[in-house]
C-alpha cells in the first residue's frame, strides 16, 4: 500500500508543478481581472499537496486524495456575475441560459420547450452578486416570479443552471447534493408520434422495442386519429375539425377552450377507431411493454370516461391530460371510475400545485416537467410528497439535453419514479448537442446513465453543433445582456 501511495505522489509532483506554472501564467497575464488574479493567489496558497501527505495515517491519505472537490474552485467565494442566453429550434424553440461567476465556473439550464428566455432574463438582476452555491435562499427569492405553464420556465432554469454550477464547484454530481441516487440508470419512455395508418405507427413501435430498446413507449391517441372519419365525432366541425388543441392564437379557439366548455363527443364509431389503432400496436409490441397515452383532445369527463373504459382492454399505462390539471375534483371523478392509471402535471408549478391532486389522490401518477415544475430539488420534493400519498411519479419532458440530464439527475435521486420521457428519439443531433464529461454515454439501449464520475448535471456544451441550430430570430450564441442588470423594484411580498 505505501509503495502504491509513494507513486500517486511522485505522480502528482509533476501534475501540481504544472498546475502551479499554469497559474502563475494566469496571474501573470495582463489581460486577467483583479478579482481572477486574487482568486488565483489565493489557490495557489490554499491548496493540498499529495506530496505533503507522506506524513498522514493510510485511511487520511486515500481519504485526500480521493476527494473530487474541485480544487480550482473556492465554493464560499463565488459570485454570479452574468446571466445569457443561447436559443435552439427544438420542440418549436428552447432556450438554454448560462449564468457565469467570478471565477470561471458556470451553469446551464433549460426555460423549458416552447418557453420564452425573457421569463429568465428578467430574474438576472435580482440574482447577480449573490452566491450560486446558496441554492434555496436564492430560490426563494425569485419563486414569486413563476407560474404554470411555461411561466416556470425563467425560476427552472435558473434553478437547474445553479444545481450545475454547485455541482462543478464542489466536484460532484448533482443527485450527490440532492441526498444521494436510488439507481444508475433511468429509465426512460419513448415518445412516439401518431401516424394516420396505424400499421404504419405500429411498425414505428416495434423500431421503438428491438432496435432502440426501449421498454416504456407513449402514443399519441387523441380524437385526431378519428377525426377525418364521417361519424366519429359529435360537434367538432364547429371547432375548425377540433384538430388545433395547441393552436392558441385565437382566444376564443379549440387550442384555448377548457375541456369540459366544448361538448365534442366522441360517437361508438369513433370509439371503435380509436381501440383498432390500439389493437394494432398491441399486436405488434405485445404486453410486457408498458404502453401509455397522450394528446386526446378537449372534451368532457363523461367522454373521458367513456374513451378510457374502452381502453381498458389494452392495459394502457396511462391516460393523461383529460381534463385540466387544476380541475381537481373532475380527475377525482375520472380516476374513481376507471381501472386505467390517470396521470397528469406537466404544466403545473412548483410543489403547491400538486398538493391538491395528491391529497386527494385524484390521479395515480403525477406528472411534472421539470422545466415548469420547479428544477431539480423542487421536484425531487414533489416525487417525494407524492411518494408519502402512495402516488408514482413519471416525468414529462420535451427540452434540450441540458434540461434532460437535469431530469436523469433528479430521477436518480427520487424514489418513487417511474419513467422519464425522451422526446427527441428521431432528432440525429440531438445528443451532439453536448459532450458528456463523465466516462459513460447518455443513453443506451432505452436507459439514461446517470454520470456517476462528472460534476454538476455532467455535461459540457458543443458549441459547433449547438451554432448550427439556432434560432435565427433569437439574439445569438450566449451574447452579452446588460440591459437586463439593473433590478428597479422592491420584490417582497409582505409589510
């Protein structure tokens, strides 16, 4: 053992020679700031070395030099000084932040799938100059300024962006910081998008289980499936085919109507479509793979009832989103009526939203989407509150890999989950969006590996790849943004 210890110091002898002439250049340099430079002198003085060690007990040496705090990192000194942005077509446009600090560490987080950077830009002054490492404190001063839906999407961001640079900061993983992991792999569930024929979907499928490998699959099985079929329908011409839920450009359109104020209802034909597209999946991936649904349509609890009755044949995983998630009682109705699991929370905010659905146990499984929902820890609560209600927890998510890893990180740590799902199953550039800094790819065979060997969220960006797919409406590639520096209210919410 001593002989193994005299190499890793001899070994580390020439490592910190070099690290000592790197800094010495660095503080050398003209070009480097005043508070860089103190920074720098200031590790240079304080740091170990395993040359020194000679003297210590065996169990103190491995001790020390098995440690993966980041020793070109001083945590209680850190200041964020910058906050920007970088926004890429995917899932419509996600923007991606970066908040910088004095000392060369940053963070990367998500403002969530369709969301707007501004719902983030505008929380920069209200966190410059403050520790990064003070995660909560600073969260709870920024929480008022979220909401449901993509609103959450700037408190998110933010909140992922810190739990990453914490995590490069202290050298370790951010499921560390959350408490520690339940698995080292998590397992996801494959978005697929509907296709009109459904042999063809079908066949999509059974892509999804043998070469991919994934053994969780969600389909699209909404009432668009039928739409086009004389007879399927009751009252849907009205609403221009009820084909848009998602265009909300009119307020008085489909894509805006509450479920329960449309009176679509879907006729036995539309029933007998609807279960013959089911049927054709089931034939082709069979029933050891969980199979869950999405994107039915707006209409009321009584056809909801009706449509998941008749699924229930197909062992469905989930019926998800029938009516709107703050409709409490309306789910609870659902729920006490069908054998099917309900599901639903991808819009909702923070922990206190879901508190209602989880005391009242109105739907089986909550379904946060961790760009809305909170981050990491926020929703690490929620899986955990639902866990004390008997309530599983899936996790809805449509981002860049960024916001992904964040959600692997966050599964990892939180018990009762079941699935994560992978949006961007078909996007070839997806993954190149990043480089993973630990030892181990992203996904395999249908499971994310959570980083077991890399700080923070485990991930650096590819700038090259990431430039290729900007948005071109959007301000560039992580450019300055001093106009939104300066706070000019007084936040607080109570005299």
């Amino acid at each position: 053992m001593k002989s193994i210890l005299d190499q890793i110091i001899a070994a580390n002898k020439k490592e910190e020679a070099a690290e000592a002439a790197a800094l010495q250049a660095e503080i050398n340099n003209p070009k480097t700031s005043d508070s860089r430079r103190n920074f720098l002198r200031k590790t240079a003085l304080g740091g170990i070395s395993l040359a020194g060690l000679a003297g210590m007990t065996i169990e103190d040496t491995i001790a020390q030099t098995t440690s993966k705090v980041n020793r070109a990192s001083n945590p209680s000194e850190l200041k964020i000084t910058d906050m920007r942005v970088a926004v890429i077509r995917n899932v419509g446009r996600t923007p991606i932040i970066r908040i910088d600090t004095n000392q060369g560490i940053y963070g990367y987080g998500d403002v969530r799938d369709g969301g707007d950077e501004r719902y983030a830009l505008m929380l920069k002054s209200r966190i410059l100059g403050q520790n990064p490492c003070n995660v909560e404190q600073i969260l709870k001063s920024i929480r008022q300024f979220g909401y449901h839906g993509r609103q959450g999407g700037g408190f998110a961001a933010v909140e992922m962006a810190l739990w990453d640079l914490c995590g490069k900061a202290y050298g370790v993983p951010a499921w560390q910081l959350l408490g520690g992991r339940y698995r080292d792999k998590v397992r996801l569930y494959a978005d697929t998008p509907g296709a009109r024929n459904p042999k063809e979907f079908a066949q999509t499928m059974k892509v999804r289980t043998e070469q991919q490998g994934f053994t969780w699959l969600k389909m699209d099985l909404g009432i668009h499936v039928v739409a086009d079929k004389p007879g399927s329908l009751v009252n849907n011409k009205f609403w221009d085919g009820a084909k848009g839920q998602y265009d909300t450009r009119e307020y008085m359109g489909y894509g805006n109507a509450l479920h329960p104020f449309t009176q679509i209802q879907i006729t036995e034909k539309g029933l007998d479509g609807l279960a013959e597209y089911v049927q054709s999946v089931r034939d082709v991936v069979g029933y050891e793979i969980p199979l869950s649904s999405d994107h039915f349509g707006h209409f009321d609890v009584n056809n909801s009832i009706r449509f998941a009755k008749k699924m229930e044949k197909y062992r469905l995983a989930w019926v998800e989103d029938m009516v709107p998630w703050f409709m409490t009682d309306q789910w609870r109705t659902v729920t006490d009526a069908i054998e099917t699991p309900t599901c639903t929370g991808e819009d909702i905010y923070l922990k206190e939203g879901f508190k209602p659905l989880i005391d009242k146990r109105a739907v089986d499984i909550i379904h946060p989407d961790m760009g809305t929902s909170g981050g990491l820890l926020e929703t690490k609560k929620i899986g955990d509150m639902a866990e004390e209600g008997g309530v599983a927890m899936a996790m809805h998510f449509a981002g860049s890999p960024v916001c992904f890893m964040a959600n692997v990180h966050c599964a990892a740590a939180t018990q009762n989950f079941l699935a994560l799902e992978h949006h961007s199953v078909d996007t070839p550039w997806w993954e190149n969006l990043v480089r993973m800094t630990g030892s181990k790819k992203m996904v395999e065979k249908g499971f994310a590996n959570v980083p077991l060997d890399a700080p923070g969220l485990g991930i650096e960006l590819n700038e090259e790849e990431v430039r290729k797919h900007l948005m071109p409406d959007a301000k560039g590639y992580f450019e300055p943004t001093p106009e939104w520096n300066e706070k000019r209210s007084h936040d607080r919410l109570w005299s």
